[in-house]
C-alpha cells in the first residue's frame, strides 16, 4: 500500500459544463503517499473570460485574483507532469476529470494515464452513517481545518486528509467484509475493486484474527451484542429525593456540573405526583427549566422502584437520539443506578438479515444496489440496533431497502438461519428488559392503532415535545396514494417476461396458473391507474394554473368523490384486489410446500410477503379514500409546479383525532406526562386539551421560565412598516430589505428572520443581496442557498457576520445559543395560509360545529407558532437579544394581545425605524 502515489484533485471553474465554454480558474493538487501528503501545487487560472457572479459568490475568486495569473496551457506540462501515472482523487471525481481532460486537450497534452478513485463514493461505504457526504460536512464530521470551503487550494488539501482516513478505515475492515466487498466492487469503476483486492489479498497472507468485538457467521461480519437486563438491587437508593434539600445533595453527591432550579423541582415532583395519582398531566415548562431531567429523574425513580418499563416519547428520531446517547447517561451519573434504556422504532425500519445475505448473492450491477450493499456490510460491523435511519442512503438505495426491511416471518421462524442474531427480535428482548423505552409519537401511536403489535406492556407515559402529538396522530391516520409509488410497485411485481417478482414465481410454481391471472390484472392495473390519475391531473390543470393543490372533498362525512373519480377509482381497487388475492393464494401453497425450497428461495418468498403487505396497504388506504364514513377526512390532489403524471398525489388527511386519542390511547394507561415549552395561549390550556381530547379534570402545571427577560430582551414593533395589506409584495419587501440591512449594521449581523411565506422570503434576499452597504455580510437563506436546514445554521455559526433567512421550518427546533443570535425578526404573525387546504378543511369543520374557528383554531395554532418562534431567541441564561415584530397586529388588534400574553414579560418599544435603530444601539451598549 505505501508505494501507492494518490494525486488529490480540486478544481474551481467558470461554471459546471466541461462540454461548453467553461474554464478552469484555480487548479490544485496533493500529493499522497506512504500514508501522509508530501505536496501540494496550486495555481490561480486566467480563463480569458469574466467570473460569473454565482461563482464569485462561491468561491471567493474575482476577477483581479486571476487577471495575471498563467493560461491553462502555460501550466499543461508541470501538470501533465506531476500528477500523470498516479492515482486520480477527486471529491466527485468525474467532474474534475472531465474538466482536467478537456483542458489538457484543447493545451495540446498527451492523454493521462490514471486510474480514478472518488472519495464521495469512499465516504458513503466507509461512513454511511454520516449526515451528508458534501466536503464541507464531511470536514466538520471529522473535525479537519477547512478555512477557504469552495477554494481548489483548501478543498484539495481537505479531499487528500479525508482519503488518508478512509484508508486507515479500509485497513481495519475484518477480512470476511473485505472480500464481500471486494467481489461487489467490480460492479464500480475506477480503483477501487483494485484496491480492495490488494487489501484482501494481504489480510490472507497474514492470516488475520477477528477482532473480539465482531462475530462472522455465514460469511458476513456483524457487530457483536447482549441484552442488559436492569438491575433492581440498590434498594438503599430507591427513595425518591421528593423535597429540594434531597434533590440538591442529589446534585451535589454525583458531582455534575448542573445548577439547582426551582423550577425544574417543581416539574419533577409534578411527574411523580401525577403518576402516583394516576392522573395525566400537562406541563408547560418554559425555556431554561431542564425540561428533560425534569422528566427523567421521577421516571427512573418510579421504574426502579415499581420495577416497570416508562415509555418516552419524542417527537422525532433525532430527539430519541440526543436523549439517548446525552440525558441518560447523565441521569445514570446523577442516581448511581444502573439505567436499562432502549430506542425502540417500528419493525420495517430493522434489518432482516436472512433477506440482505440473500440479496448480496444476486448479481445487480445497478449502482445504488452496489453502493447500497457495500454500505450495509460496513454498517453491520458498526451497528447494534439494526435500525436502518442510522444509515445514508441514496434514492435508489431507499427503493431498494424494501427488499430487506424487517416485515416479521412468513414461513416458519425456524427457517431463518439468522434467528439467532436478529436485530428486531433483539431489541424487542432489550425493551422487555429495559426501565426506559424511548420512542418516537410516530410509533408509538402505530402501536396503539394497530393493537400494540410493537411495544412491550406499559402503563406510564412522558409525551415531550406534546404540542406535535396532535400532529403525529393525524400523520398515523392521514396517508397518500401516488402514482409513483404505485409504479414502483408495478416494476416491482414485473411481468411473466420480465426479470421480477411474478418471473421468479413462475420458476418456483411452474404448475401455478394464477400467475397468468396476475399479469392480465396487472396490464389492466396500469391502464386503471393511468386513467385515475389523469383525471386528477385534468381537475387540478382546470382549477387554477398557479395552484399545485386542490381539495376535493372538504369532509368525507358530508360529501363525496364525483362519480367518474369513484368509478375509476373502484377500478383500480378492483383489479389491486385481484392481485393481492392471487398471490395469497401463491404464498399459501409456499408456505405448505416450504420444506422443498432452499435457503435462496426461502428468502425470496419471505421478500414476497413483504411486498404483499406494502400492497395490501395502498389497496387498503385507496378503498378508505373511496367509501370511509365515519371519520372527518379530507382528500385532496397535491402535484409538482409542471403538473406531471408522475407527481400526482392523492392525499386523505384526518381532520380530527381528539376522540380517538381519548379512547385508544390516554383511556388505556394509569398517567401520561404531557410536556413542551409550548402548551399555552393567553395562560391556558384550553386549547391543547380539547385537540389532545383530554378530560378537562386532569392535572395542569405552567412553570415559567427562569430567565431575566425583563433585563435580557426586547421587543420591538416599527410603526412606520408598510401594511402587508393594500401593499404590493415588490415594495413591500424592498421596504423589508432595506430595514433589515440597517438593523443587521447595528447588530453586526447574527440575526435570524422568520417568513411564513417563501415567496417574500426569496424577493427579500434577492433584494438585500443587491444591497451594497452590507457587501460584507453574508445573506444564507432556506430555499435558495444550498444545504438543509441544519447545514445552513451550521453555516450561520461558523460566520462572523451573517444573516439567516427561514420559513416554516426555523420556527422550531433550531438552537443558536450565545452571542451567534442577537436578533430575531418576525416578519408577520404565523398565521396557516387560508389556501393551504388543512386550513380550509379545519375552518370549515369548526363552523359545521357553530364554532368561531379563528378564536378556536386559526388564533390559537398561530400562537404556539409565534411562542416557539420568540423561543429561538433566549436559549440559555447569559443571552441577550432583541425581537422585531413587522407585523403590527400584534399590537393594533385585540386577537394581537393574545400573541404577547402567551410569552415571558419582556418590555415593548414602538417607533420609527430611526427611534428603533438607536434602541438596538443602547441596548448592545
């Protein structure tokens, strides 16, 4: 290996397009070998054309940085020279390659003789569970200095340590999972394959031992695990420390670095008070009070001492897992008990191992198959879960995973050679042994809809983050029909000519004619299905030609689909039926003739039940659409802007689960915990609690926040803004440009501006970004700059000055402690857009019912939005910050008081811009 000369490539050019007129302004180049980089040449380009301004933007290289800097063809033969004979690596190593080529053409050069390795395709095998695979994110994974991202120079040198590391990954490989994926790897082009094999064929020379954390078996490498039993024995700490005397010396004897709060005490004592009662409980715990301890410490208590599990709930798989791997072991640190905790998901998101070891035998040269296999083999050397969201996939690979997704046995248990180490069976045996269950609404409303089929029994419950509860439930009992998912199937099911399921069934049951019927019936399917959904598109076309969405049944209870959408509709429902009821019929005789196949036909069998499944949901799901009566439902079409076939969505979302939620689930447990920091409007709970279908005689507890917001923040509302109404949506966000850069001057930037509509949002960074006087800014906006949500706060903190542009999603969940956010704008109160069709559908149930529905919905639901908004701004006690509010309902309007009411006291100016400026001035002073 340490002969090898790895030549690590960057590249910044004009544009994208090799093929067109684009050039190479910057060209850079580390040289690697015997594990370590030993050079570098960079050179500035002159490109003999002006930089595009997206590109300045970018990378930082204007004109005058390239205006004498050498032509290609000057530099040609030191290139040629330096990197020809090496290996070529690149960050996405065909755009680099491309370029190279063509400029060392059009120089006149002889062509390079290198073989290429791409370390995006190295970083998704030797890292899949890395949250994004972009050089700039995979530097901050790894923690590796990255001063000029998008710079040739920085990026190559980045490009070249990140290379060193998946070598030194690739080295430590078990033999067994190198030559798995070795024999994939000749499916890929480039170096790769070769690489491995000289990897593999060293690791059989020195006859390698495994490493006693892994186990093989049967070829493949897997993370060895047990199940922890809790241990109930420390009976002399099983007291509760139930005054603030107990709870302080708690804190003071386990030596952690956390501060007594009153506040939090009282929510503890509220926790256990409520479950010893067995009476649910709401809290509203403001920002500061340690909401999760608050929680954590009553339910170990309790679990320890009644030696029973206590299900937490989050809202996503992210919170499961900071509290997982962040709050218990502090909680274990704090009680000196030995804490049992599991994250537990639904069975589709685990591995089936009998499936994959079955799949890595058939040769499919696709590449995110390959990719996706080779990922899988490196995770399962990793994993102790099993659960697949700890893995990147691509698209394809998502498609793909349904192939091998836990969807229990269809033949008998005992025909699974990988019984033994199966990671769902696991993780139910570690959730049956654990005192704290960790799961996310999601699954844990599945498990109430569907007849607790995942959850081990459980009387005690902590719903954190409850304001979304409502919204998890809905998502349980809305679902969509699409047409692309339907076509997936279809692909899936083949035809008897075609490589598929049906194909391989017919070598399996040569004597079975109903595979016959199933073809015809799926011919038939897809013009069914064809015609369903350009019906929808003609409806949606003829609506609006502006519109992506539109309703067409407000409230299943009182209307009903037009006839000739019922019809076709009941068409395709027919023959999906006629499918389903076919391939029963196939699997049954599987089943009774199961023990003549072998292992691979076992398999395949087991992956056909579990297509059976997906399918005899969506058949289940379009015959609710079709004749469901009983709950408010609404059905919509939902498509892309272009109005394609193949984004036409049939959408049926619940309009209403507070009964259901009573009577499935809070009617079926002792006590839940109901907790957020965003519970109230106006001080109470009125609201949370019909939406929730809570009994009105349950237990209420509204703790505020410990800080000084009197002392630390401000509000305050321009009264010479323009009115959003009666204004053109030009000048108002020119307006809105213009005030925020004077307001970014005063606060150095670190400010976060919340939109509720993406069309201001995106006039009003074109406008500010045009905006000389704050030139040196830097303006990152959703929707428009690159990256996810998460990425651009990252960006946000790594800036000295810099201003961040959010809609819906920055409403929640973004943390900016510290000096980073010093000022939050909200530019109009975050009332739901009246066109949005969930907003309609609710408005109009509310008035069948004889209720106001903006004091009983619209108010209250932009409320809590404005409340979770206000809290992006004072994280921790030390913040200091200012809000600006542009609407100024919030202070002309009646229904405007509701929005300052429901959060901390904090004092209010109002004036001109100028007036408002030199607050903001006095108040950093």
């Amino acid at each position: 290996m340490k002969n090898r000369r790895y030549i690590v490539v960057d590249l910044e050019t004009t544009g994208n397009q090799a093929t067109k007129a684009d050039k190479i302004i910057q060209f850079s180049a580390c040289i690697v070998e015997g594990g370590k980089i030993v050079d570098q040449f960079s050179t500035f380009l002159n490109p003999e054309k002006r930089i595009p301004p997206f590109i300045k933007e970018l990378t930082g290289i204007v004109d005058k940085d390239v205006k004498d800097a050498p032509l290609f063809e000057d530099v040609s033969s030191i290139i040629h020279s330096l990197i020809d004979g090496g290996i070529f690596v690149a960050h996405n190593v065909s755009f680099d390659w491309t370029f190279l080529q063509k400029e060392m053409r059009e120089a006149g050069e002889a062509p390079l003789k290198m073989k290429l390795l791409d370390t995006v395709e190295l970083a998704r095998i030797m890292y899949p569970t890395v949250d994004s695979f972009k050089l700039q994110d995979l530097a901050d994974e790894f923690g590796l200095g990255h001063d000029a991202p998008h710079r040739a120079d920085s990026d190559a040198r980045v490009t070249a340590e990140l290379l060193l590391l998946f070598l030194e990954k690739l080295e430590s490989l078990p033999l067994a999972t190198i030559r798995k994926l070795t024999t994939l790897a000749q499916h890929l082009t480039g170096f790769l394959a070769e690489l491995l094999f000289d990897i593999e064929m060293r690791k059989e020379r020195e006859m390698e031992h495994l490493d006693p954390q892994w186990l093989e078996y049967r070829g493949i490498v897997i993370r060895q695990k047990d199940v922890k039993v809790a241990q109930y024995s420390r009976a002399d700490k099983l007291t509760y420390p139930s005054n603030n005397d107990d709870k302080i010396a708690l804190f003071q004897m386990a030596d952690v670095t956390l501060v007594p709060r009153v506040g939090q005490f009282l929510m503890m004592d509220t926790v256990m008070d409520s479950w010893k009662a067995e009476t649910d409980t709401l809290i509203e715990a403001g920002t500061g009070i340690g909401k999760t301890l608050g929680y954590f410490l009553p339910a170990i208590y309790f679990a320890k001492e009644r030696q029973i599990p206590i299900v937490i709930s989050t809202y996503t798989n992210l919170l499961q897992s900071q509290i997982f791997h962040k709050d218990i072991p502090l909680l274990a640190t704090l009680t000196g008990f030995d804490i049992q905790a599991v994250v537990l998901k639904g069975r589709d998101h685990y591995i089936n191992l009998f499936k994959f070891e079955q799949l890595l035998t058939e040769v499919d040269k696709t590449y995110d198959v390959v990719l996706t296999k080779m990922q899988l083999l490196v995770w399962l050397t990793e994993t102790t879960t099993g659960d697949i969201d700890e893995v990147n996939l691509s698209g394809g690979g998502q498609l793909f995973w349904n192939r091998m997704k836990h969807t229990g046995w269809f033949l008998s248990p005992t025909k699974d050679p990988w019984l033994a180490y199966d990671f769902y069976l696991f993780n139910q045996k570690q959730a049956k042994a654990a005192d704290l269950i960790i799961v996310n609404h999601a699954l844990l409303l599945q498990d109430h809809f569907g007849k607790g089929q995942w959850l081990p029994d459980y009387e005690y419950a902590v719903i954190d983050e409850a304001h979304h509860f409502t919204d998890a439930a809905r998502a349980q009992k809305s679902f969509v029909f699409s047409y692309r998912r339907m076509k997936f199937f279809m692909n899936r099911l083949g035809t008897l000519g075609k490589e598929a399921i049906l194909k391989r069934l017919e070598w399996m049951f040569p004597e079975q004619h109903q595979l016959f019927d199933v073809e015809i019936a799926v011919v038939k399917l897809e013009e069914a299905l064809d015609d369903l959904f350009r019906l929808l598109a003609q409806k949606l076309l003829k609506s609006n030609k502006n519109t992506t969405e539109l309703i067409l049944v407000e409230n299943v209870i009182d209307e009903k689909l037009d006839a000739a959408l019922f019809f076709a509709g009941e068409k395709a429902l027919l023959l999906m039926r006629e499918v389903s009821a076919a391939l029963d019929l196939i699997l049954t005789e599987g089943k009774q003739k199961a023990e003549v196949f072998d292992e691979k036909e076992s398999a395949f069998l087991e992956e056909v039940y579990s297509f059976v499944i997906d399918w005899k949901k969506s058949e289940k799901q379009l015959a609710t659409m079709l004749y469901e009566k009983e709950e408010a439902m609404m059905l919509y079409i939902e498509s892309d802007r272009h109005k394609s076939l193949g984004s036409m969505r049939l959408r049926a979302d619940i309009i209403q689960v507070n009964h259901t939620l009573q009577k499935d689930f809070f009617d079926t447990k002792k006590a839940v915990v109901l907790t957020s920091a965003t519970l109230t409007v106006n001080d109470s709970f009125a609201y949370i609690q019909a939406e929730l279908g809570l009994d009105a005689d349950i237990i209420t507890r509204q703790i505020k926040s410990p800080f000084h917001y009197d002392e630390n923040a401000r509000i305050l509302i321009p009264s010479d803004m323009l009115p959003v109404k009666g204004t053109s949506l030009d000048d108002y966000t020119s307006r809105l440009a213009s005030y925020l850069s004077a307001i970014a001057k005063e606060t150095s930037g670190r400010m976060l501006v919340l939109f509720t509509a993406n069309d201001m949002l995106q006039k009003t960074y074109r406008k500010m970004n045009q905006d000389a006087s704050i030139a040196e800014y830097r303006i990152l906006a959703q929707g428009v700059s690159s990256g996810s949500p998460a990425r651009l706060t990252k960006q946000f903190l790594a800036l000295d000055k810099a201003i961040l542009l959010g809609t819906m999603t920055f409403w929640e969940g973004v943390d900016i402690p510290g000096d980073d956010l010093s000022c939050l704008v909200i530019v109009r109160l975050p009332f739901a857009p009246l066109e949005d069709p969930y907003t309609k559908a609710q408005i109009a149930l509310r008035k069948k019912m004889g209720q106001n529905a903006f004091q009983t919905y619209s108010l209250p639901e932009a409320v809590l939005r404005f409340k979770q908004g206000f809290g992006r701004l004072i994280r921790r006690e030390a913040d200091r910050g200012i809000v600006f509010v542009f609407d100024n309902r919030v202070d002309t309007t009646n229904f405007g008081k509701a929005f300052l009411h429901s959060i901390p006291e904090v004092p209010i100016v109002k004036g001109r811009e100028q007036e408002l400026l030199e607050e903001v001035k006095k108040f950093f002073e």
